[in-house]
C-alpha cells in the first residue's frame, strides 16, 4: 500500500503552484482536474473540485525538510510564501507552520538526528 494524500481545490492553478514552490517539485502529471507530486515514496495528490470544498475533517500534512528550516523559509520567503508561525522548538526537534491556499495547515519539521 502506497500513501496518497489528497488536498482539494477550487482553484487548481494557485494551489499547485504553491505546493511546487514548497516542495520544490516539478509534479511530472498535471491535468484541469489532479495533480500528483512525489514525495519520498509517497503521492501528493491535489484535486480540484467544482463548488465548495467537501466538508469533514481535515487532514493535517506534515512535511519533514530536507534543507535546514531557515534556508527553507529564506526560499518560501522569496517567492511570496508566508509563515503562520516562525520556527518553534518542539520534542522531536523544531518546525514552523503556513497554510496552503485554500487553508489547509501545513507543519513542516526539522528531526533532530536519532545517535
């Protein structure tokens, strides 16, 4: 079993363009209706949908950054990208917050190496 998030859009264009400048991803399929980015073995996927976004629970993405986090933000920066929150220390290790354009949230952490 592959893992396949699913981000829903009413604005297919903007979305996809902001996931490509977080993940820093070419997606290799793009239609009017879904996008698939790989991500680390697993499928991001968006989907655009007509009308409002379906209701129910949100899924909250979590993102482990393969860049430290302050050259990650300096590049989310420069692309018009803002934050919801600056890096904040956490058990694991440290991470930030932002939202993706239909206000998903988006965790993006920074694991602190297991010796």
């Amino acid at each position: 079993m592959k893992l396949q998030p699913v981000v829903y859009t009413t604005d297919m264009g903007t979305t996809v363009g902001w996931y490509e400048a977080v993940l820093d991803v070419d997606p290799p399929f793009r239609s009017d209706m879904w996008t698939a980015f790989p991500v680390d073995g697993a499928t991001l996927g968006i989907h655009h949908v007509e009308g409002p976004l379906p209701e129910g629970s949100r899924v909250h993405l979590s993102l482990v950054a393969t860049e430290s986090l302050e050259s990650l933000i300096e590049r989310l920066e420069g692309v018009g990208i803002e934050l919801e929150s600056g890096i904040e220390d956490q058990p694991f290790g440290r991470s930030f917050l932002l939202r993706d354009p239909e206000g998903n949230p988006i965790q993006v952490n920074e694991h602190r190496h297991q010796e």
